[in-house]
C-alpha cells in the first residue's frame, strides 16, 4: 500500500480531478469535507476542502505521473522545518516490558515554541528524569496537548484486538490528534515514524481527516514532537513509580535480564495469573517465564 499527502493549493483541485478522470476508469464519489474522491480498482485519490490531497492504494505511481506529483525523499525530511504552528506527537513504553505505553500530542505555535526552546526541551531519550517531569509541567502549561496512557491490562486487551503493535500504535496516535483538534483549529501535524505511512491516516476520524500529516525518522528534532516525547516519557516514568509503589517490586525499564528476574519475582508474590497486570504479554520475556 503507497501513500502520497500534500497540501496543495485548492485552486488545482478542479484540474487535477480532470486529468484523473481522462487518463483512468474512475469513479467519482461525494465525500465528507472534500471537494472530491476518486475511486480507481488501483487508487483512492481524494483533495479535501482543507487542500490537502491523498492518494492510497496498491499502485499510486500512475496517478502521481499523470499529476506531475512524487513522493518526495523521506531522507530529506529530516532537515526540512515543519511550518509553525503544528501538533507532534511521540510514545514512550513501547520497548518496555513492565509498564504502559504512552502516547503524547502537543501543539506548538510561535509563541510556546521559543519558550520551549529557551527551556531546552528536546528528545526525553537526552534527559534525566527529574528534568523530563519538571519540564512535562511546563509544557501542559503552555501548550494544548494530550496524553494517552494505555495500562497494561488494557494494553494486552488491545493488542488482542489489533494483533498488530503498530497498528496500536496508529490508533493512539490518531486518538490524541484527534483530542488536541477539539481544543484549537491546526491543519499539520507530525510524528515519528514506526511503520507504514497510511496507518495513523486510516485511524484519524473527521477532525483528523482535515489535517496535514507528515511522519519522518528522528522525529524529535522538531519541537513539537521532542515536546511531546518528554510528555509521553514523564508520564510512564510516573506510572512505573506508581506500579512500584502499589505492588511494592521494583520494575525496571527495557527489557532484559534484570527484567526477567524481576518478573519471576511478581510471579512468586503474586502468582503467574497477575502478570498481565504489569507488563506486555507478546514479549517474548514472558512466554519465556
């Protein structure tokens, strides 16, 4: 499945679905906060009324050409400064055993923006923990933002559904634009990228639909982004504190051999029934205990 989306100015929309319909076997259909969507056997092409414009499916490339369009270099993207104001979104817990995965959404415009830089927020993975929280504070002050912390209880119940980590993953990302779009009107967001582009575009209902989606590697050199990989990391550090302190084991973060131990530990306290309670059951860690 290819995915092309780009803003593209409103006036070419008329053109574009011309040329479309003169080179391919296509339907057009109504849609919902679009001027249009073409359905081809090959493509889904629809421009919204926002100017952005997508085109999805098993073969893209014909229309792009038709279109004088092209996937542009991801590699380059990781240069290229996103246009203020925009959302970005990150998750933290994703690669630990013990704990919940955590997805953060912050919208960052010229205002916040310098005073996040001035705080020195960046990637959570170059920050000590007490300095992460402190500045997790700060940015739930200064920004609309959204948390969407998923207990591992509910996280395995998920998973069960999904069957798909990323998949998940899309899903918690679409859900926290989504809720920092019903607090102020933004047409762009970004995050990082964990796998096929058209996941998180399939799992963004009406508000997101209207948005301007990029996901790039690495992220986290974008402020938003960095802001809200320091949110998602804050808040499972703070849930891994509460866990501690609740079952009273200690829980450490990553997945390894000090891990394992641990887990064995939870299972002679608790019995091996609970375990689900605490950490991700589709680790290999623990098929292994």
């Amino acid at each position: 499945m290819g995915t092309f989306s780009e803003k593209i100015d409103k006036s070419k929309q008329e053109e574009y679905k011309t040329r479309i319909l003169e080179n391919f076997e296509a339907i057009v259909n109504p849609k919902q906060y679009a001027f249009w969507e073409i359905k081809h056997p090959d493509f889904t092409a629809t421009f919204y009324n926002s100017s952005k414009f997508v085109v999805q499916g098993r073969s893209i490339d014909g229309v792009l050409q038709v279109l004088g369009l092209e996937i542009k270099d991801k590699s380059a993207d990781i240069i290229e400064e996103i246009s203020v104001p925009h959302i970005g979104t990150d998750e933290s817990g994703k690669g630990d055993f013990f704990g919940p995965l955590v997805v953060a959404g912050v919208f960052v415009d010229n205002e916040n923006k310098e005073y996040f830089e001035k705080l020195g927020i960046r990637d959570s993975k170059t920050l000590k923990d007490n300095v992460m929280i402190n500045m997790a504070l700060e940015i739930q002050k200064r920004a609309p933002f959204s948390v969407v912390a998923i207990s591992n209880s509910k996280y395995n119940e998920l998973y069960k559904k999904f069957k798909n980590l990323n998949k998940l993953l899309a899903w918690a990302h679409a859900t926290v634009i989504e809720n920092i779009l019903a607090k102020v009107s933004c047409d762009t967001a970004l995050s990082d990228k964990f796998g096929d582009e058209s996941l998180i575009l399939n799992a963004l209902k009406t508000r997101g639909k209207q948005i301007m989606l990029e996901q790039r590697c690495r992220a986290e050199n974008d402020i938003a982004v960095a802001a809200a990989s320091v949110l998602a990391r804050a808040t499972f550090v703070n849930k891994m504190t509460s866990l501690e302190r609740f079952y009273g084991l200690e829980f450490s973060k990553g997945c390894n051999s000090i891990v394992k131990v641990q887990a064995e530990k939870f299972v002679q306290k608790y019995g091996k029934e609970r375990l689900s309670e605490v950490c991700k059951c589709h680790f290999k860690t623990f098929s292994e205990i």
